[in-house]
C-alpha cells in the first residue's frame, strides 16, 4: 500500500478517536449575561404586547416585574460603560412605547424600528462581553418570538442583518434549525430538558409560519397569528431553562 494511503488512513482513525473522546455538549451554569438576554427580549415581548393587546393591566404589571429583573441582572453582572448606557437606552425605549399610550396614532411611525435597534445593540453588547455563554437556547426562543409578535402587532422586526453569522440576524429559516440541533445534542445528555423539548415542538410550528420573508403581514399558511399563545409559550419554555440551573 502506498505510504501516502497508509498516512491518510491514520489520520482519519486519529480524528475518530478524538472525536469520540471529545466531551458530549452539555447545559453550562446559567450566566448574567445570558439571564440579561432572556430578561432583556423578555421585557421587549411584553411591551409588544401591552401595546397589541390595548393596554391591559396585567401586560403593564408584567413588563414592569420584566424590566426589574433585567436590572437586577445588570447589577450582578460586571459590565462597562457601554453596556451599561445600551441598557438604559433599552429601558428608556421600553418606557417610551408605554408613555405614547395605547393609540396607534400617537406612537411614531418609526418607533418599533427604533425598539428593535436598542434591543440589538444592547444583546450585541451582551454577547461580546467576556463571560458570555456559547449556550444560548433560551434567549435565541425569546429572540424569535419577539420577531414574532412584532410581525403580528407592528408588522415586521427588523434583524441585525450585519450579523447574519449571530442569532441576532437570523429569523426562522436559521434559527429553527439550530435550536433543533442544539435542543437534541442537549438532550442526549440532559433527560431534565424534555418537557422544555415538548414545548418547543409547539413553538417551532408556529415560529416557522411566521413568514419572514413577505412583507405582508400574513402567516405562510394563512392562518391567524397567535401572538398571546406564542407568547405564553415561550415564556413557560425560558422559566424552565433557568430553572435547570
């Protein structure tokens, strides 16, 4: 057998065998900076919904426990000064989609574009930060559906289409199948995720009508958006994940 055949064979039995000792992926420790990414979109989600679903009191109530959390997170987190002034703008465009009240017609036709880029420019900054986790399940979810509630009650969502190689500037078509992968290498090793598992079956249905790519405001199937129980769901499935830890 030629020498060069009988390297190539080797080399390819030395990337098995490490291969098969490279350690299975695992759920990390629930890191600040990925508890501020779930507790930031968290918090987008619910003004989102305040503002669809006219005003409600318990939406109001909610976003507010949202916002809370998330500054209790900051505050445990070691962040600079940029990602500390990328927070207190989210914040402020949170409090300004409340303050414009509950008619279409006072909220400035530029707001959610507005929105959406303080929520990016603060997960950006959240993901640089040195203690970021490569785990980012839950906050990729939560990411989608606000896109999600955003098409239903705004219209659209802008992505971070500079960052398509980030969760950040992927809709359905990226994101759905790499959560997929990412729930079940998970699991494998990890028998607590399965109820985390179901919920997700449901999501990801909805999560792949959403229909990025039209500018019409319609599901791919046609039928109703159901922003009130993706929302529901997505939010049961992110306690759960914090909750593992």
């Amino acid at each position: 057998m030629p020498t060069f055949m009988v390297s190539l064979r080797r080399l390819a039995a030395l990337c098995l065998g490490l291969l098969m000792l490279a350690p299975p992926l695992t759920l990390a420790a629930l890191t600040p900076v990925e508890t501020a990414q779930i507790h930031a979109t968290r918090a987008t989600g619910s003004l989102l919904l305040l503002r669809g679903e006219g005003f409600q009191k318990d939406h109001e109530l909610r976003l507010d426990a949202d916002i809370q959390f998330l500054e209790q997170t900051m505050r445990v987190l070691q962040s600079d000064e940029t990602l500390y002034r990328l927070h207190l703008q989210l914040v402020e465009e949170l409090r300004r989609g409340v303050a414009f009240g509950p008619g279409e017609e006072n909220m400035p036709w530029r707001y959610p574009e507005e929105l959406a880029r303080a929520l990016r420019d603060f997960l950006s900054a959240l993901r640089a930060h040195p203690t970021a986790s490569p785990t980012e399940v839950a906050a990729k979810v939560e990411y989608l559906t606000v896109q999600y509630l955003s098409r239903a009650y705004f219209g659209g969502f802008e992505i971070a289409r500079e960052q398509p190689n980030t969760y950040l500037g992927q809709d359905e078509r990226q994101l759905v199948p790499a959560i997929d992968q990412e729930m079940q290498a998970l699991a494998e090793n990890n028998p607590k995720l399965t109820k985390i598992q179901a919920r997700w079956k449901y999501l990801r249905g909805a999560l792949l009508d959403m229909n990025s790519l039209s500018s019409a405001a319609v599901t791919s199937s046609g039928r109703p958006f159901a922003p009130i129980a993706v929302d529901r769901h997505t939010r049961a499935l992110s306690e759960e994940w914090m909750a593992l830890e």
